[in-house]
C-alpha cells in the first residue's frame, strides 16, 4: 500500500474499509493524518485500542459507509481501500465517492481479491458459502472500467498471483469442517480454463491453489 500510495508528509489520508486499523496503522507515521473509516464499530473499537497502544496520535476513526462517504468533496490527499470491495453492494457508488472525496492530481490505492473469469466463477461459490456477505470479486479489466468510467486515471493495475493455504482461508471465518470439505471439492473438481488458473495440489494432505489480488494506483486528474 505504501508504495502505491507513496504519501507525502503533509498529507490527509482515508482507509476505507479500515477494520481494526492495519493498513491506517502503516500510514500514519508517513503522513499528518489518517483517518480510518468502518461500517463496524466493534471494529473500530479495537483499532482505538491499538491505537492508544502503539502511541498512534494522528488517527482518527469514523463510523460510515464506503459507498456513502461522510466528509465533503475534494477532503482528502490519498484514499486507500484493501481486502474489502468485494463486499460492498454498491460498488459504482464506492467508486464514485472515491472519486469524490479525493482532491484533484492526488492519488487512491485499491487492492483486493480479483482473480480471472475462469477461476472467478468457480471461487464464487467458495466465496459465497464461506462469507455470505462477498458479493462478487472483479477482474483487474472490470476494475479499471469502473475506475475509468467514475473519472479516475489509472496509472497501474496488476494483478498478483498467491499460493493460497486452503484451509487457513476457511479457519478465519470458522467454516465447519463438513461444509469446508465440500467447499474444497468445489475448487479441486474444477476444469478447463479454472483448474489450470487453479492448479489445486494436496501437500501433505493439505490444500492449495492459486489466489490472486489486484494492485492498482488511480489518478484523479487536476
């Protein structure tokens, strides 16, 4: 995120999205301030704590919706999201309010779950029983469409290939073990285009496969 970011000291900064506070965290010494924002204020409980913890000063923590923004427009220097688009509902208006509320010639980093069609289509499912509240990973061509059609330039977008431990993606939300082995099936019976994206393999038992996530830097013009 730093890197695509590259903040500036003075700068104000937006996580989206932020959670307990990580990507904020990491933005904070490099910056004058951050602001994180959560739908979940369990979440942003424990971002306040840790905050207080580490000696973090400059953060400050905001209840709101990505695809509503609560500050006016042209308020921030940089803006980042990670791990979470997938989820969002609306995701033309998360887009848009990032737009929004990002100041002209200033930067915003995305990065989330975005793997190929093929492999798209068969993770759906997984994703779906997993979490039931991930609506839809989009491609890194999908994700530059909406970004270009909200009025951003981007500058890079990449995809970056995982080799993903199965059962530790299920252990992180507690997905039963019947519905985990099933799910497993799922990504281990796939064909064609998906399994050779794919390309699941047991080691020593245990299932992994290929993940991906996209990287992007998005311009909003002067």
């Amino acid at each position: 995120m730093i890197d695509l970011l590259r903040p500036l000291p003075g700068d104000l900064a937006l996580d989206v999205a932020t959670g307990t506070g990580n990507t904020a965290f990491a933005l904070a010494p490099l910056v004058r301030r951050v602001v994180g924002l959560d739908l979940t204020r369990e979440m942003l409980n424990v971002a306040k704590r840790l905050a207080g913890e580490r000696q973090i000063e400059n953060a400050d923590w905001v209840i709101g919706d990505a695809s509503a923004l609560p500050f006016p427009d042209e308020t921030f220097d940089i803006y980042v999201v990670r791990a979470a688009p997938h989820h969002f509902p609306q995701f033309e208006a998360f887009v848009r309010e990032a737009f929004r509320v990002l100041r002209p010639g200033r930067d915003a980093a995305f990065v989330d779950c975005a793997p190929p069609t093929p492999a798209r289509d068969v993770l759906h499912e997984v994703e779906k029983r997993r979490d039931p509240s991930h609506v839809l990973s989009l491609t890194v061509e999908e994700w530059r469409v909406q970004l270009e059609a909200a009025g951003f330039e981007v500058e890079m977008a990449r995809s970056r290939e995982l080799d993903w431990d199965y059962q530790e993606w299920m252990d992180t939300m507690r997905v039963p073990g019947e519905l985990a082995a099933e799910l497993a099936t799922v990504i281990e019976s796939s064909k064609g285009q998906a399994r050779d994206q794919l390309h699941p393999e047991r080691r020593s038992g245990k299932l992994f496969h290929a993940y991906w996530h996209c990287l992007i830097r998005a311009h909003k013009p002067e």
